[in-house]
C-alpha cells in the first residue's frame, strides 16, 4: 500500500509542481500569439502593447477569452496557471504591470453617447464590435492596423477590463497602433462619461443555423436519381451558384488503390476563390474544414447526398463574423443540395 | 495521506488542461516546405496513409497575402473510414482526416480540427467517441512532434 501511495503521488507531481510559464504559454499561446509575442493569428504582446495592460487584465482576458473574436477562453486554467502564463510574459517587458483601481468611474453614459460617436466610432464602430476582419496582426498577409481595433462591445473585454485601464488607454492612446491620445481633445470628465457609455454597450446577437440541422453534424438528403444521375446534378446545381467544381474523388482515394476504391462514394470539391480569400482574411484556420464539397454515397440501396453542417463547422472557431458566414454557406449548400435532388 | 493521493490521483485524470477546445493548433520554428515534408513522412508512423495533399493559396499573393503557403493534408486508415461511414455515412464530410499547414512569417501553424468537438453529436455511440478520442491523440501527437521541429 506504501508503494501504491507513491505511485499516486508521482502521478500527481504534476499538479503538485509550481506551474511552468513558459510551457503553458508555449502549448496554450504560442500558436496565435507567437513563440515570442510577435502575434500572428493573434494580438502581438510585445512590451510596448504589454506596458499598457495590467497583470489582471491579462488573466481576465485568458480565463474569459473573447467570445467571436478567436481568443478562446481558458476556464480550464487553475489561477496558478493563469498566474504563471502571464508572469511568463510580463518577464519579456522587464519592467513591472501598470495597475489600476478596480473601482467604477463615474461617469454619465448620456453624455459619453455623443463624445463616442465624434471620437471612437470610426475604429470601433458605432456599436463598438471593432471594425475589420478578424483580430491579430501578421498573419501571412497584409494588415491595414497593427493591432485591430478592441471589439470594445465584447463580454470578455468587459469583464477583463477595469475602467481605470480604459480611462489610461483614451488618454494616453495606444502603443503600436494608429489610437491617439485623447488627452488634448477630451477633458478628465469627458473621457469618464465615454468609458461609462462603453459599459452600456452590448454584444450583438449572432445568428445561428436553421433550426432542423441544428445538433446534427451534416445535411444529409435522399436523392430519387441514380447515382451518376445525382453526381451530374450536384455539380450543375454548384455552377448554377457560381461556384467552381474541382475534379471530383473518390473519397477513399488514396487510401487504397485504384483497384479496391470504392466508386459508389464521390466527393464533389468546389470554391469560389474571392469568397475564399476574404473569408481567409477574417480566419486564416478555415483551412482546417475546407475544402467545401458536397459528397454523393450510394448506400444500402440508397443515393445520399451529404455535406457538413457549415453552420456548425464556423462555430468551431469562435469567430463571429466567420459564424455569420456559415449561416449563409448553409442557405446556399442546401439550395444546392435540394436542387440537385428535387 | 491515502485519501490524498487518490484525491490527487482523480484530479489527474478529471481536469482538462487547455481550453475547451474546438482546435488543435501549434506553431513549429521551422519553414513550411520542411514541416510539410516531415509531417508527410510523421503520419505513416502513427499508421495512417496521407490520401492527398490540396493546395489552397493559388493566387494569393494577388489578395495581399505575404507568403502563399497554405496547404491541407488529408490522411485515414482505410479500414476505419470504411467501418464509420457504413453506420454513420454523416460522417463522410470529415473524413479523410485533415492537417492545415501554414506559413506565418518564416514559422509554420498547422491546424486540425478536434475530432472530440464532433462527439457530441453521436451521444449514443461509445464506440465513435472512442475513435474520436484515439485521432485526437494521434493528431495531437503528430503536431507536438511538428512543434518540436527546429529552424534548418
């Protein structure tokens, strides 16, 4: 029993370790964030961009994340954790947090309407979702910010902000980015009543699919034509929606040979390349669900025409505006799917 | 003491620990062509064929792209995708598997779906949860051996 005790506790020596830093950051972070805070998919966290951000708006920010804007939330996290990831990137800066009251401002959020609108909603956008696709910086491709503009409208960074850091960042603009200072255009008073306005913005609603594919990880139809019949259908179905067809596979190709595939199951590529682009500027991951491709099965004496549930599939990414994307690749694919099969 | 080792022992194997994950992500050091090249070489290894490699950058340097590697593999064991899409054909939008592979300022992220993120919708099936536990393991595995991969 001594010895199964110990055993028990070598398994646990993990839990029982302080947290490792740089190893959380390096498997939780470094993919979006860089290895060395550079940004990519997301925000850069250099020392000029960190010197303005508080040790406890970090750790909100990682347990909260930012629901539809990429960074997911880290809820999963103990606060050692958390607490030793953001030691681990404040040791870049060298130099000590900035720390700010938790206390509210006060302020009048009537008065700060008119002031907001003059002066943030340009970047931020009138209901101050950020304007702009996608989040981060480098990427692969070129970027008009060098960090974009804060969804100031987003839960996590309501929560993840105090309105003493906020009221800092208006006045003193931001590092590493086109934000001016506030300082000579809006007075102490005014810039409490637009962070109080700030406080009563709220996220917008994001749609989600039709309501009978929801909870089901394909659309799925029955075709009453033969299957070379509904292949052919599909594929004009497709160009019909201006889409262009790539040379169809066997969906086991390449996995077997040539001889043993199974010629009763067809994956139909398509794209539209503009469309693609601009959705890979607002999420660079797509490529994990693409290609689109409507798959045609001949089954247990059944033709099925199958295609993932896009809705769902750009929900994976916590990306409102790739979501929203999805809602209409749902529409468009089951007009496709029901056209080849009417 | 015994109480707290087996509490220990629980809290273990119960707590996750990134987040709650829709994603497998991770960011290698090296080039993209390289990390293609390995990963290539990586999958047979966990015993899965790499059905076919697609491009999706063509032209993207027309659209303000910096680097236009942008590729995803897809790669199965015949048998597994023969024996899944004969109960659930629903499944044949995800199958082959897929790695994305992208260049990112002279580093490489590669990109795959949780298969875990799929379970919810076969609550009844043990079996496919179970499959889906397996890939991501493997999926995981490969992509900690990409991370691991140096600058050449």
């Amino acid at each position: 029993m001594k010895h199964f005790n110990w055993l028990l506790l070598l398994f646990c020596m993990p839990l029982l370790a302080a947290p490792d830093g740089k190893a959380l950051y390096e498997n939780n972070c470094s993919s979006c964030h860089h290895s060395q805070g550079k940004g990519g998919i997301g925000l850069p966290l250099t020392p000029e961009i960190l010197s303005q951000l508080s040790d406890a708006y970090i750790a909100k920010t990682i347990r909260h994340g930012r629901p539809g804007r990429i960074m997911p939330s880290f809820e999963q996290l103990s606060l050692a954790q958390v607490n030793a990831i953001v030691r681990y990137v404040r040791s870049w800066t060298g130099k000590p947090a900035p720390v700010f009251q938790a206390a509210k401002i006060k302020g009048d959020a009537a008065k700060g309407k008119p002031l907001y609108e003059k002066h943030c909603v340009r970047c931020h956008g009138k209901d101050g979702s950020g304007e702009g696709p996608g989040t981060g910086v480098t990427m692969s491709r070129e970027r008009t910010f060098m960090v974009m503009p804060a969804a100031l409208n987003n839960s996590g960074f309501q929560k993840s902000a105090s309105d003493a850091m906020i009221r800092d960042i208006v006045a003193s603009g931001r590092k590493s980015s086109d934000m001016p200072s506030f300082k000579s255009k809006l007075s102490d008073e005014d810039i409490a009543h637009v962070v109080t306005y700030l406080r009563t913005l709220k996220p917008p609603v994001i749609k989600q699919g039709m309501e009978e594919w929801r909870g089901k990880p394909a659309y799925i139809m029955e075709s009453p034509y033969d299957f070379e019949t509904t292949v052919e259908n599909v594929k004009q179905a497709l160009t019909g929606a201006n889409f262009r067809i790539f040379p169809q596979r066997y969906l086991e190709q390449g996995l077997v040979d040539e001889f043993s595939v199974n010629t009763r199951q067809v994956s139909i590529r398509f794209c539209n390349f503009k469309e693609l682009y601009h959705l890979l500027n607002i999420d660079p991951r797509l490529g994990t669900v693409l290609p689109c491709r409507i798959n045609v099965m001949a089954q247990n004496g059944k033709v099925l025409v199958i295609s993932a549930n896009v809705a769902h599939l750009a929900t994976l990414f916590n990306n409102q505006e790739l979501s929203e994307v999805g809602v209409l690749m749902e529409e468009i694919i089951l007009t496709v799917m029901e056209e080849a099969t009417l | 003491m015994r109480l707290f080792a087996s509490l220990c022992l629980m809290l273990s194997l119960v707590l996750p620990v990134g987040a709650d994950q829709t994603l497998v992500m991770v960011r290698s050091e090296a080039p993209a062509q390289y990390v293609m090249d390995v990963l290539k070489e990586t999958l047979p290894e966990y015993g899965y064929t790499v059905a076919h490699t697609q491009r999706c950058d063509g032209g993207m340097a027309e659209f303000h792209y910096k680097s236009d590697f942008y590729r995803v593999v897809f790669f199965g064991k015949l048998e597994e995708v023969r024996t899944i899409l004969a109960r659930h054909p629903e499944m044949s939008p995800y199958l082959p598997l897929k790695i994305t592979v992208v260049a990112e300022n002279g580093e490489t992220i590669l990109a795959s779906m949780d298969p875990r993120s799929l379970g919810g919708f076969f609550p009844e099936d043990a079996e496919l949860q179970l499959q889906f536990l397996r890939w991501y393991n493997d999926i995981e595995a490969i992509l900690d051996e990409m991370r691991r991969l140096k600058k050449k």
